[in-house]
C-alpha cells in the first residue's frame, strides 16, 4: 500500500495563489495609499484656496470707503461670511488690538508672513499648525482702508476638523475596499490556479497507470495548454527511450540465459555421463578437457560481458596513442592467416597513415570485424581490409563476401547476442558480443561503428576514428 503525503506548502496552485495575492495586495494597497492622499493634497489644497479666496474677499471689503466702519459695528455679518462657525476672523491696524475678532474657539494666532498690499495671495503663504491636535490653516494679508487709506491686517483660520473626520473615513473605507479586493483577488486566483492546473492532475493520472506491463501506452498532449504540451512531449520522448531500453534488456537478459544455459547444460550432461559408471583415465581427460572448453566459453562471455558493462558506465578511460594504419592491419592479417587459409580465404590491404586510438582497444575492435569477416565469409573469395587518414580522423573499413542480408538483420549487427542467420546461430565458437564489443570501443574512442551493404552479397564494417583534436575528452 503506498501512502501518499501532501504538503500544502508544496501545491503549485497555492505557491501560485500565494504569489499572485502577494503581488494583488501589494498593487491594491499601493493604489490604496495614492488615492488616499491624492484626496487628502486634494482636500487640504480646496480648503487652502477656499482660505485665500475668504481673505481676498474682505480685502475688497476693506478697501471700499463704507465697508470698514461697517464691519466693525456689524460683527455677526463678519461672522456669517466666513462659512464655518470655528473659523478664525481677525482685522486690526498693524500692532494694535483686532476691531473685528472672530474666534469662537479662542485660538491663539500665530506670528504669520503677511502679504503685501496688492500682492495677491498663494498656496506658499497658508501655515500650517496644530492646535489641540487639530491641524489649523492660516493666511494674512495686508488691505489699504478705504476710509483713511490705512493698512489693515486681516488675518483668517480654518480648522481642519471636519475634513479630518471625512479623511479618516475615506481612509476606513479604502482600507476595507482593499481588504476586500485583496480577498476576492486570492479567492479568484487561486480559482483561476487551481482551472489552469486541471491538465497536470490529468496528466498525473494517467502518467501513474503507466508501467512495466504497459510501457506502450503514451500521453495525449493535443488538448493542452503549450507549456504543458512541451513537457508531455518530452515525457513521452522518455518514455519511448525508457521503453526501447527496457525491450533491449528484457532480450538481453533472454539472450544470455540461453547463451549460459548451453554450456551449463553441456557441463551437467558430461559429467552426468561421467559418473554413471567408472571409466578408464583417457575417458575422465577427454571430459574434463569438454568442460574446460564449455567452462572456457562462460568465461569469454562474463569477460565481455563485464567490459560491455563498465563501457556502458564510462567506467573504462582510454589513452590515444600514434598507430600505423598499415602495420597494425598487416598484424592482424597475418594472425588470422591460418583461419583464413582453412576457408580458402584470402586478405587484400590497403592502407596509409594513422589512426589516435588506445591500442589494445583499436586492435581488439579489428580483430573482431576480421574474425567476423572470416567466419562468415563466401570461401574462396578476398577479405580486404582499408585504412585511410582524413583531415578530421582516420577510416578502417573490413569487407568481406557473404550471402544476402535483409535490412532489418543489417541494423541489428551491433546488438548483444545477436546472430541474424542460421550459420550464426549455430556458430559454437560466437558468443554473440564480438560486433557489441566493437561498437562498445567505439563509443568510448568518441566514434562510429556502421555495417553497410553498398551491393548485394558484400558486407562493409567501417569503424570511425577521430583525431585528438575532435575527439571529446
């Protein structure tokens, strides 16, 4: 039974949701916080100028010959003018007590910047005090009387209770407004997340029903958004190397249990026999001599079988050396005289230059192709073995004549215990990894192996060397 653990804090719609309503509060309290004070500046700026406009109207007041005299025996006319009951109200001649003084709230007047006659008034001169923790608005300006051409200070205040009171609540509303906002942004974020995820939950689904016995069924990626199509793709690419893998090992495995089983059973049956009856001391050598040759072909296949393995796993490193092309197919050749003289065969080389390779590695990899060359070639007929050097590597090519081989055994050649024909599969004296080997040596020289048929009845290998300067290191 497998229990399955999940973290919250590890769901790609919440991480998402988290990050989405992360960025919404952070855009929803900024946009918050700007529209706040911009109807704060907003609010204060409208009030100022509301100030100076009261202040520029009893200028004019004060500048007509009837006003002044009028004003100050008709206070509570000053008083209605002003359009709030706490504002401030006070007109005097310089340094001398006010005649008109409107201050309900008695609060004490600042030394203010007066404005000059004439000069009109700005939002650079209000000041700007608090009085009993309530921001107080003020603005002075000096008037000539119309009565004896004297100056006359007017001085005015504005307390900005009630605009505090309609700040604070516009500030309560947007703080709740974006409270809400920033919750239905998560809500529907993680909404949107946990929609635009459905095809990940799907592919999951069907990605768990995938297993040994059905590595053939694959992920349809049609429907799906383009980001999750790449990665079903590229799943389904594993997939199909996961399965191909799985196949090559499943015939693998098939392979050399019937590559043990021949020798084992040979080794059990001899010494069955063996035993039944005693025999002379000629007859026990002749066994023992059977079972070494059975017990000597195990060991061939489990030394091949472990070099396969570590070149598999780049366990093996290989050192380049200068080889002649020339010689070392001359060698060859001539080591492989006798077998080749029994089949009536004989050996045709061209070759020139060199070839970086490791040199066990690169004489190993020929004999193999030659060995091959001489098992199944027609009798009678040339085995010939090409060297050439190139500007990026160097080519050795082994030929030989043969029957036909069909396309699909041709791309086989290279596979481990493989014999495509009947004269291969009942070759005793192959295990079935010479042509695995060679292309193993390859691999770890960074070149190719390739088998060709370039006309019916020859078979060309050709092995691909290149030089040390192209070679991967």
């Amino acid at each position: 039974m497998k229990i399955v653990t999940r973290n919250s804090t590890n769901s790609l719609a919440t991480r998402a949701t988290l990050l989405l309503a992360l960025v919404a509060c952070l855009v929803t309290a900024s946009l918050g916080m700007y529209f706040y004070q911009t109807a704060r500046m907003s609010m204060n700026r409208y009030q100022d100028l509301l100030l100076i406009g009261r202040v520029e109207h009893f200028r004019r007041l004060v500048g007509d010959s009837y006003t002044v005299t009028g004003l100050r025996d008709r206070p509570v006319l000053s008083e209605t003018m002003l359009g709030a009951e706490r504002d401030v109200l006070l007109l005097r001649r310089p340094s001398a007590v006010p005649f008109i003084q409107v201050n309900p709230e008695r609060v004490p007047v600042p030394e203010l910047a007066t404005a000059a006659i004439n000069r009109p008034l700005t939002l650079d001169d209000v000041l700007t005090q608090t009085h009993a923790g309530i921001p107080m608005h003020w603005v002075a300006a000096i008037a000539r009387s119309g009565e004896d051409g004297e100056p006359i200070e007017i001085v005015a205040g504005h307390p900005f209770l009630n605009e505090m009171e309609m700040i604070t609540a516009l500030r309560d509303r947007i703080f709740l407004a974006s409270a809400v906002a920033m919750l239905a942004a998560t809500l529907l974020a993680y909404t949107v997340m946990r929609h635009g995820l459905r095809p990940l939950r799907e592919l999951a689904t069907k990605t768990e029903q995938i297993g040994p016995i059905n590595l053939a069924a694959r992920l349809d990626a049609r429907r799906l958004p383009h980001e999750v199509r790449q990665m079903v793709e590229a799943v389904n690419a594993m997939l199909d190397r996961i399965a191909f893998g799985y196949e090559r090992l499943s015939q693998f495995s098939a392979d050399l249990a019937h590559e043990i089983r021949t020798p084992i059973g040979a080794l059990i049956g001899q010494t069955q026999v063996a035993l039944r009856l005693l025999r002379p001391a000629d007859e026990y050598r002749e066994t023992l001599e059977s079972n070494l040759e059975e017990l000597n072909r195990l060991r061939s296949i489990a030394e091949n079988i472990l070099f396969l393995a570590q070149a598999d796993h780049a366990a093996l490193s290989i050192e380049r050396n200068e080889i002649s092309l020339s010689d070392t197919l001359q060698k060859i050749a001539d080591y492989f005289e006798g077998p080749a003289d029994e089949n009536g065969l004989r050996f045709e080389i061209v070759a020139e230059g060199v070839v970086h390779a490791e040199p066990a590695l690169c004489q190993r990899a020929i004999n193999n192709l030659v060995l091959n060359a001489v098992r199944h070639a027609t009798k009678g007929t040339t085995v010939r073995l090409r060297g050439t050097q190139g500007p990026t590597g160097a080519t050795i090519a082994v030929e030989n004549d043969g029957g036909l081989v069909s396309p699909e055994h041709l791309g086989r050649f290279f596979d481990r215990f493989y014999r495509g024909d009947t004269a291969r599969r009942h070759d005793t004296e192959s295990n079935g990894l010479g042509l695995a080997i060679v292309k193993a040596i390859m691999i770890l020289h960074g070149g190719t192996a390739e088998v060709l048929c370039p006309i019916p009845g020859l078979i060309r290998f050709e092995l691909r060397f290149p030089d040390i300067a192209f070679a991967p290191t």
